[in-house]
C-alpha cells in the first residue's frame, strides 16, 4: 500500500512540473511575439575629456578623485610665466607697429602739403612767365623802334643801348621763369613719387598692425588657457596629476562625468531587429538596482555592426567563414518620467537587461 502511494505522489509532482514548464514554455513563446531582450547592454553618459591646450608645468591642482565640479571651477593651473612674457612683447610689437603707421601717415601729410606747395609754384611760375613774355614783347618792340631811330640818328647812342639792355634783361628773366617752372614740375614728380611710396608703407604698416594685434590676441588666448575650467557641470574621475608635472597639448589627463543624462547601448543579434523600430518603448533593468526598473525609449540604430567598428574588422574573404551572428548596438534613451536622481545615480559602464515592447 504504501508503495502505491508513493507513485501517486510522484505522478503528482511530475505532472504538475510539465504542466508549469508548458506553462513557462507558452509564456515565453507568447511574450518573445511582443517583446525582443538582451544583457549585453550597459549604461552610457557624456565624458568630456580635460585636454590642456598648451604645455608647461602644473602649478596646483584643485580637485582630487571624484570630486563634484560646476561649470567654470578651475581644475588646474599651468606656470603662465613664458606665456605672460609672450604677451608682453606682442603688446611691444603692437605698439611699435602703431608708431610706424602714425609715421607713415605724417610722411603722406608732409607729402600732400608739399604737393600742394608744389602746385602753387608752378601756377606762379606759370603766370610770372607769362608775365614776362609780355614784357619781352614790350620790350622787342620798343627796341626795334629805337634801333630804326638810331640808324636814322633820330636818337642817341645812350637810348638804343637802353633799349636793347632792356630787351636783354627780359630775356634773360624769361629763361629764368621757364628754367625754375621745370624745375617745379620735376620737384613735383620726385614728391608725387614719394607720396605714393607713403601710401604703399602705410598700408605695410596697417597691415602690421593686424598681424601684431593677432599675435597679441593668440599670446592672450595661450595665457588663458594656463588655466583649466569646468566646462560641464558633473564628477570627475580619477585625478592622475600632480603640481610640478608636466603636460603637454593636447595630452587627455582625465574626465568628467556629466551625471545629468544617461542612456543605454544595447547590442541586439541581428535576428531581433526585423520587429524594432525607433519610438518603442523599453524597460530597462539595472543589475544594481534591482528593485527599481528605468523606462527608456529606442532612440537610433547604428549604421554598422559593433565589429565593423573594432580595431581589426572581420574579413569574410580570406576563404577560413565561420558564420556567427552579428550584433547591432542600438541607442536607448531614458524618458523624463524616470526621476532625475535615479538617473544621477547611474554609472556608465553599468550592466543592465532591456526589454522592448514590439507592439
């Protein structure tokens, strides 16, 4: 009898075991049409790297290991000594590429003026010639008629010689006239030259003056950037710096983490993606936080699978094809439904399971 009863018990049992794996079975079944899940997803924030953007040595450091930072709270600063003296003598160049152009622009004044000094003397000389070239008409023909009195002794010997002095004295005046209006006019040319080669070195020297006020401003800019600011409002990470350390451009030092938005980079096999679409709602669930799920939403797919992406990319053409199944990293961005200081909470990097909602 007792025997008997065993078997009962253990038909029980194995029935209701089928009965709740079935059950397990058509669940998963029915549940796997409307929804599509992995673990091979983590959690993602913005880190903005500290790059120094000049090279020197650091002065002090003003934050330690996972400090919280706002915007523009120094980080760091770098010895600004060669830079403050790079500064000062772009403000020496700067100066003294104004003086030459206040010098250039005196030599145009003097030249202008002179010019104008120079118009009014050949106009002078211009109108005195003329001047003069009546005077010797007077006097040609006041000696022509002296010379005709004479030959006929009508005059005396005393006003013929006074008239032919007379008529010797304008020409002579008239050859002076016309010798200084040429050189009048050559004077005028040689300033007119130089007049135009003060124009060219004014515009040498305004163009000096913007190359020294830019390398002013570039000298001003690299002194700035001795010190290193916040740009973002997060954590930092680890801080492997020290005063007296030297970095140089460009060198990446550490980050910061902005804790204010998450999201999620999930890894789907490439046979889960034929029902995904962007919009679809997601629960996301957090391994360190597992009384609590996140709802995200599917934000974009990437364009490529995650091995094309890596260091050395698959080459299917080498003739040794293995075919396995490729992962798509999908993007999954939290709603703001989700409280702001859970998601402060989140690290990058995190593990976490997502389920999307097919339908």
């Amino acid at each position: 009898m007792e025997k008997k009863k065993t078997n009962k018990k253990f038909i029980l049992i194995f029935a209701v075991l089928i009965i709740l794996g079935v059950s397990y079975g058509v669940y998963k079944y029915v549940n796997s049409l409307s929804h599509e899940t992995t673990d091979d997803a983590q959690i993602e924030k913005n880190m903005n790297p500290i790059i120094p953007r000049v090279t020197g040595y650091i002065t002090k450091v003003y934050v330690k290991d996972n400090d919280f930072v706002k915007i523009g709270d120094t980080l760091f600063t770098i010895d600004n000594n060669d830079y403050q003296v790079k500064v000062e003598d772009a403000k020496a160049a700067l100066i003294a590429a104004e003086a030459n152009y206040a010098a250039s622009k005196a030599d145009i004044g003097s030249a202008m003026a002179n010019i104008a000094v120079s118009k009014a003397n050949e106009q002078s000389a211009a109108g005195n010639i003329e001047t003069a070239k009546i005077r010797l008409g007077r006097a040609s023909n006041d000696y022509e008629r002296y010379n005709n009195l004479y030959k006929n002794h009508s005059i005396t010997k005393q006003q013929f010689e006074q008239a032919l002095a007379t008529k010797q004295e304008a020409e002579s005046q008239l050859r002076i006239l016309i010798q200084l209006e040429k050189a009048s006019i050559s004077q005028k040319s040689v300033i007119v030259a130089k007049s135009n080669i003060s124009d060219k070195q004014s515009d040498v020297a305004a163009a000096n003056i913007k190359r020294a006020q830019a390398m002013l401003d570039a000298a001003q800019l690299n002194l700035s950037y001795t010190v290193l600011t916040a740009s973002i409002d997060g954590q930092v990470s680890k801080v492997g710096i020290q005063a007296g350390q030297l970095v140089q451009s460009g060198q990446s030092l550490f980050y910061i983490i902005n804790n204010a938005t998450a999201w999620v980079i999930a890894n789907f096999k490439e046979t889960q993606l034929h029902k995904m679409v962007v919009g679809q709602k997601v629960s996301v669930h957090v391994d360190a936080y597992p009384n609590h799920d996140f709802i995200g939403t599917v934000s974009s797919f990437s364009p490529a699978t995650g091995a094309r992406f890596s260091l050395l990319p698959p080459d299917n053409a080498t003739g040794n094809f293995v075919k396995t199944i490729q992962r798509l990293p999908v993007k999954i961005s939290l709603d703001s439904t989700n409280k702001p200081e859970e998601v402060q909470l989140l690290r990058p990097g995190m593990n976490v399971d997502v389920d999307v909602h097919l339908k």
